[in-house]
C-alpha cells in the first residue's frame, strides 16, 4: 500500500512539475504499465480528449476495426477536423472571479463532433434531443437496457466527482459516456482508468442544465465487429486533414488561428476594454483567470490541454496510411507548436511562485485522483479541490505577485503566445502546401 501511494506522489508531482496527464506522467516514472480495467463488461482505456477518447472507446467496445486493429483516439481525433482555436475571456463580478475559456478543438464552440465524424466514417448514429427530463431519462434507459454505451453531455459542476465550486453551475461541460447502471447511480467514462460512478439523479440534472445542448445523447451503432475497408477510413482521413487546414487558415480572430495573436496583445493592452492590464487593474480575479490558463491549456487539466501533441501522432499515422511521408515532418510543425504551448501555460503560471505551485500540485492531485481511482479517489479529490478553492479565495482580490511582477507575467505571456501563434501559422502552411501536392492531387 505504501508503494502505491508513493508511486502516486511521485505520479502528481511530475504532473504538476510539466502538466503532463495522469499515464504520460506514469510512463515517466514507471515503466511497467497497469492492465484495463472491465467494469460490467466495459474497458477503461483512458485518454486525452474528451470527444475523441469517447469516441475511440465506444468504438472499441463494439469492436470496430481497421487493419486488424482498432482506430486509436488520435486518428478519430484526426477524422473529426482536428485542431481549433478560440480565447474568451469572462468576468463575473458577483463571485469576483475570471475565467478563460479556450478552444483547442475544431469547432469547439458546437456540439457536433461525434455524429459528424462517425458520419465522416460511414457509422451510424441516433442522436436524441429533449427539453424534458423524462424523454432524456428514458432514452438513457433504452440505451443501456440494450446494453449499448451512451454519450451524454453533462454540466462539469452538477455531475459531482470534479468538485467544483457552486459558482461553477451551469458553466457547462465536456462529454462522458454512460454504459451501465450500478445500484443508484451510473458508471460514467471520463478517462478515468477504474470505476467512477454519478448517482442517477445528478446525472440527469446535470444532463438537463445547459440549455445549448440539453439532454443530448449520442449513440454509435456500427455493426459489431465491423471492419472499415481502406478506401472509407483514408477517404475520412483526407477528409479530415483538409477540414483542419482550412479551419485553421480562416482569418476569424475568434474561432482560428488569429484567436492567439489577439490574446497575445490583449495581455499587455491597457486601452482595450479587454486588455489584462485595464481587466485586471486592481489585481482581482487575476489568479482564477491565470489558473484557468494552466487548466486549459496543460493536458493534466479536466479538458485535455492544448491537443497539439494529439494531433501531431495522428499526423504520423496518417502518413503511413497514406503512404505520405511528408506529413511526418507535419507532425514535428506541430510537436513544436505543442511545445511552444507548454511555454504559454508555464509563463502564466509559473511555478517559481509559491502558491501557483501549491496550485498546481493541487489540480494534479485532484485530477490523478479522478483519473487514476474513479470512485475509491473521491475523498482524496474533494479533500485538494476543497484546498484548491480555499487557496483560491485567499488570492481572489490580490494575486500573490508584485505589481512589477504582474506586468512581466503578461508581457511574458503575450510573448509566449505570439510564439506559439507564429509556430502554428507555420505549421499550417506546412500541412497545407503537402495536402496540395501529395494529398488531396493524389
């Protein structure tokens, strides 16, 4: 048992030192890797990216196939567009607190991944929409009497095992899937590598409370043990290749790459109304805002990070599928903007100051937690977003930093962003020009 707990210090210490998820962070400290583990006759697989890990486990489970093997979760991350960009930035004076919310998917801001890219794939779906909380409860019901898996869309604050605060109510969320009952309640996949389970009554508040997507359920039904020819999925990958080129070389400054360039101004703006200088003049809500920015953008955060190393391994297997070597120098555009990334989420966040790294300690801990124990990790991770919160009033109205220490964050900040914003045009341009001359020619 003693072993166990400090292989797992040992686990979040690295997470919160590089922001790394919870089985990047093992693979650095151990080499022998822990077997799945079947629950009710689903495997907990983990992954990065909420849509895209639910996708590639549901599609696992009902064994659909590719070359003998299953389509991993960056090359349905891949299928389905790829990488996005987006920045906003929120106030909320009643709680006095900030929050960024940023998109690093393609399309972020919508809720149709999932069925677009199994469409994408030539797979079935039904897709189930209610405003009433009996319709949505009962076709949750049917889809695991039949004992098939369900995506379902939940508000991150009423669905309980992150333990966020009250304040967080209807902020909305990220995907999970359903797949069995046990007891009250239902076991619920979010990455997580053993049982975690949300009793029945909160899943279904928590389902109802965004009125955007309310009550959305998502349910693939490939043919079991299906195997996708050659021609569908490298039709789907070209498809998808295509999709995030041309995404990303839009010039929206809200919805492509311009996003970043504009954020990276905003940080050192003292006019603009949204400027971090004017925003933050007084100092409050600093640290919720620059702790969001750790959350969001380091893979050990709830919503998988920046997703640029996600895409550069899809890259790479797109490569040898389609017998397209140059897309392995895409990948490494891409590896670098990952890098250029992790940049952005350390000066934001420095761990050079005490309680950022008490904060960061504390949202790997949380969320290793979560990951790594499911439902035996409750106590553990109620007992660090407790502390986290607690930490997080503290600072609420003054940042832990000098004035002179706050202008260099955000000249350090908007510095890191203008690299990763130059890196990224880079490398699409990069996967541009290959897809005009060896792929979409081809």
């Amino acid at each position: 048992m003693t072993g166990k707990k400090q292989l797992k210090e040992r686990i979040r210490a690295r997470m919160a030192a590089t922001g790394e998820r919870y089985l990047t962070a093992r693979r650095h400290v151990v080499t022998d890797q822990p077997a799945p583990t079947v629950d009710h006759g689903w495997t907990l697989r983990g992954g990065v990216h909420p849509e895209s890990a639910n996708l590639a486990n549901v599609l696992a489970h009902h064994r659909v196939r590719h070359a003998g093997g299953p389509l991993s979760e960056a090359m349905l991350f891949g299928i389905g567009g790829g990488l996005g960009a987006g920045y906003i930035l929120w106030e909320f004076a009643a709680h006095r607190t900030c929050w960024v919310t940023l998109g690093f998917r393609n399309r972020w801001q919508y809720q149709t991944w999932t069925p677009d890219t199994l469409a994408r794939l030539g797979i079935p779906a039904d897709v189930h929409r209610t405003a009433g909380a009996r319709g949505a409860a009962a076709a949750l019901d049917a889809a695991l009497d039949a004992g098939r898996p369900a995506i379902v869309l939940p508000d991150r604050q009423l669905v309980g095992y992150w333990h966020l605060p009250a304040h967080h109510d209807g902020h909305g969320g990220h995907p999970v899937v359903a797949y069995a009952r046990a007891g009250t309640g239902i076991r619920v996949d979010d990455r997580n590598l053993r049982p975690l389970t949300v009793d029945r009554a909160d899943l279904d508040r928590a389902r109802g409370r965004v009125v955007s997507y309310r009550n959305l359920l998502v349910e693939a039904r490939p043919a079991a043990g299906l195997e996708l020819d050659d021609a569908t999925v490298r039709g789907a990958v070209v498809a998808g290749l295509a999709d995030c080129a041309a995404h990303l070389s839009a010039p929206s400054a809200s919805f492509s790459l311009p996003a970043w360039r504009k954020w990276s101004r905003l940080m050192t703006d003292g006019r603009n109304a949204k400027g971090w200088p004017k925003v933050f003049a007084d100092g409050a809500g600093l640290t919720g805002a620059l702790l969001s920015v750790w959350e969001g953008v380091s893979p050990a955060g709830i919503t998988g990070g920046h997703l640029r190393g996600l895409y550069a391994g899809f890259l790479r297997e797109a490569a040898g599928l389609l017998d397209v070597p140059e897309l392995v120098e895409v990948a490494g555009a891409f590896d670098a903007a990952a890098g250029a990334w992790h940049g952005v989420a350390e000066a934001a966040f420095p761990a050079s100051v005490p309680a950022f790294a008490r904060m960061r300690e504390l949202t790997a801990e949380l969320g290793g937690a979560v990951v790594a124990d499911g439902d035996a990790g409750r106590d553990t991770a109620a007992a660090a977003a407790a502390a986290l919160q607690d930490l997080s009033r503290t600072h609420a109205d003054h940042p832990p930093l000098t004035g002179d220490e706050v202008t260099t964050l955000f000249t350090r900040t908007g510095e890191a962003l203008a690299r990763a914003h130059t890196l990224e045009v880079a490398a699409v341009e990069t996967l541009t020009t290959t897809l005009k001359t060896r792929v979409i020619r081809e």
